[in-house]
C-alpha cells in the first residue's frame, strides 16, 4: 500500500477539487483550474507539511494535462488513469454519491491501495501535436454551427453573405492546419513512421492517422488497455439467466477519439477486407447498425495497435498466411 501522502484530484474544466489523504487524515479544498489555481494548491500542500504526494486524476482529454504536467515539474509522483478503473473502484466500495467531493475522495482511496503506475508528460512533438489537432476540431465544430445556422433558412441576405464569408475563412483555416499538422509530422522521423503504418490501414487517412499517433499507442501494454481508455471496450449487463441487456460501449474513456473514428470504422466497413469480413458476421448475428459500427471502431484500434506494436505495415491476407 502507498507509504507517501495521496492526493485525489476531481477535474473539471474551470476547477478542481482534491482529497489530501495522510493514514487516517482528510484533507478537502477546491481551486480554480489555471496556473493560479496550481500556485494556490502549492501553497496549501505546504501548510500542510506536504513535500511530496502521489496525485491521482482522471483522464478527461485536455482539462487535467496542464495541472499534471505542473505536478510532474513539481516533482510529485502524478497518475492518470482512465476513469473506467476509478468508477469500477467505486462500485466496489459501493459508494453510491455522485459529488465532486465524494469522487475526490473516491479516487485519492484508490490512489492509496490501488497504486497505479507513474505518468510521464508526452514529448515536446507530441505536445505540439496535440495543440494543433484541438484547434483543427475547435475550427471543425465552429465551422458545423455555421453550416446549420446556414441551412436554418436565414431571410437576412446581409447575414447570409457574412455566414459565407465566414465559412470560407474557416476552410481556408482548415487546410492550413492541415498543412502544418502534415509538416509536424514529417519533421519527426518516429511520428512519420507511425503515421505511414497508420495510413496503410484502409479506412485510416492522414488526419485520422495524426489523432491517433497523438494518441501514443504504444505506451498501452495491450490493445484491450487502448480500447478501454478509448472507451471501446463493451459494458456487458447481465444478471443470472433472466437479466440481459443489450452490451454497449463503456464511453467511460476520452470521447475525442471516439468520434474521430466513427467515419473511418464506416469506411473500413465498405473497404477494408478484414473489417467488411467482421462486420457481415456481425450483421449475421443480429446486431443493430450502430452495434458493429461500434464494433468496427474497436476493431479498427486494435488494427491500428497492432502496427504500431509490430513495427509492420497493414496486411490483409495475415490471417490466412499464419493459418
């Protein structure tokens, strides 16, 4: 069991709230989730007498990166683990209260007997990356809300033109992010060789293929760990013989990139030779459309895994050449 002090943290966009646990002690506070917020909790560990803790937090895409890179600098030993584990804890310890408090302490509790792994801060590249590719969605979501208030049916002719004008800038935008995610990338030998292992999977461009290699796959053990912090992974609901419900994704991982895979897993769907094959069968089986597209974007991370893992491009006839 953890020796030193563990700090639960609960993060949200705008704050955070932590649970400071010494043996038996408790400790509870809220700060706000920016550089300030960060120089408070500093500061409040030292009236605390804290020198060193091993914090805890979820990950939730972009709200906890900047406060466990602080941490990391600050040199306390930083976990982020995928909330899959912190709410199956939970469940184990039957805690039944869903508050920011409560899920501090929850996670500080499995901070302390659970002792997941240390967090390492991705690379400068990887940084860099990750920056580009969330102001490519920023832009992509923005330009969508225009394109519906366009097709909203506007009587204003002036509004109109300036919706045009808009949507314009932002493709123009668009294209140059593009651009320099695509110059990034060829400016790091590693990352060009991921993204080709990447793109020789039918149904994973270039721009999918960024995500992904932003993703770091290969610091999972397993493709059933990426699918899981994905939120791939299927939540099966089953009790004795007379309980059964549908299985559905857990959606307990970072939503991002279940969204950047939808369109690729309709892809490799049409496309991809052992995808299309795994799907039939699933339509065979029964399963609704959206139930093995689903199924085709777990299978297609676990493709991408497997590249990546192997160091080898995409092939198709695998499966039959090792039968």
């Amino acid at each position: 069991m953890n020796t030193r002090p563990v700090l639960g943290i609960d993060i949200a966009k705008d704050n955070f709230q932590i649970t400071l646990r010494q043996g038996q002690h408790l400790a509870r506070h809220e700060f706000t989730n920016d550089p300030a917020g960060f120089s408070r909790l500093a500061a409040w560990l030292r009236r605390q007498r804290v020198h060193q803790v091993h914090a805890c937090l979820e990950a939730t895409g972009l709200y906890g990166e900047a406060l466990a890179e602080y941490l990391y600098a600050a040199g306390h030993v930083v976990s982020v683990v995928n909330p899959a584990r912190t709410r199956a804890y939970a469940e184990s310890q039957l805690t039944r209260n869903k508050t920011d408090p409560v899920d501090a302490d929850v996670i500080a509790d499995f901070c302390l007997r659970q002792e997941p792994g240390p967090w390492v801060p991705p690379p400068p590249e990887i940084r860099a990356l990750k920056a580009l590719l969330h102001q490519y969605e920023a832009l992509q979501a923005m330009r969508t809300q225009e394109l519906n208030r366009q097709q909203a049916g506007l009587v204003n002719a002036t509004v109109e033109q300036l919706l045009k004008e808009h949507v314009a800038f932002l493709d123009a935008q668009l294209a140059e992010l593009q651009r320099l995610i695509e110059e990034h990338i060829q400016q790091h030998p590693h990352l060009r060789q991921q993204q080709e292992l990447l793109d020789s999977i039918k149904g994973i461009g270039p721009l999918t293929a960024a995500f992904l290699v932003s993703l770091q796959l290969e610091r999972f053990e397993s493709s059933r760990a990426a699918t899981a912090f994905v939120g791939l992974n299927p939540r099966v609901r089953q009790s004795g013989k007379s309980v059964r419900h549908r299985s559905a994704l857990s959606k307990m991982g970072d939503p991002q990139f279940r969204a950047i895979l939808y369109w690729p897993a309709v892809t490799a769907w049409r496309f991809n030779p052992i995808v299309h094959t795994f799907c039939e069968r699933l339509v065979t089986n029964g399963k609704t459309k959206m139930q093995v597209i689903a199924a085709a974007m777990r299978k297609l991370l676990c493709l991408a895994y497997g590249v990546i893992k192997s160091g080898q491009p995409f092939d198709p006839n695998y499966a039959q050449s090792v039968s």
